[in-house]
C-alpha cells in the first residue's frame, strides 16, 4: 500500500507549535525594491493624470485661443497642437507602465 503524508500546512499535530504562533500578529515591512516599485508605479500614474490634463488642455486652446498670440509661446493652436500630442504621448506611456508594474506583481 502506498503511505499517504499530509502536507505540512495540513499537519493538525503542528497547528499549536511555536514556529506558527510566533507568526501570529507579525507585521512584515515592505522590502526596498517594492517601495521603489511602488514609487514608480505612483509617477506612472501621474504621468498618466498628467497627460489627459495636458490633452484636455490642449483642445482648450485650439478652441477658445485659435488665432491669439500667447507671448513667446505663439499661437493658440500651435501650442494647443503641442499639448495635445504631448498628452497623449504621456498618457499612453502612463497606461503601459502601469500595466506593466500589475502584470509583474512587483507591487
């Protein structure tokens, strides 16, 4: 007959030891490499806001500021043409990054 052994999550006669009821209550600190990650998972995502206020912002200034000179900076619809192309640039950029920090379970 084949023996059968329980696996050691399984083990009732280890339920009560010391090994499992000095973990009871302990708190384990994030490691350095997943704060760092979290970080980097936070400035994706900024990115990502940053990019649609920067396209929204954009569409403003084709709209309401077409022909108007804005100082050094030139017309309304070159600078509104910049910010939108920059915008989504860095939301899509944001999107993928924070995509890509999920899938990996480094956060």
């Amino acid at each position: 007959m084949p023996s059968f052994s329980t696996k050691q999550g399984n083990d009732p006669a280890r339920e009560g030891s010391a090994t499992n009821s000095s973990r009871v209550g302990h708190k384990t600190t994030p490691s350095l490499r997943e704060k760092c990650f979290l970080w980097l998972e936070v400035g994706a995502f900024g990115a990502f806001i940053i990019g649609g206020l920067g396209t929204l912002a954009g569409l403003g200034c084709i709209l309401f500021a077409d022909q108007r000179d804005l100082g050094f900076w030139g017309q309304g619809r070159s600078l509104g043409l910049l910010l939108i192309c920059v915008g989504l640039c860095l939301s899509v950029a944001g999107v993928l990054l924070v995509r890509f920090f999920r899938n990996r379970q480094w956060v």
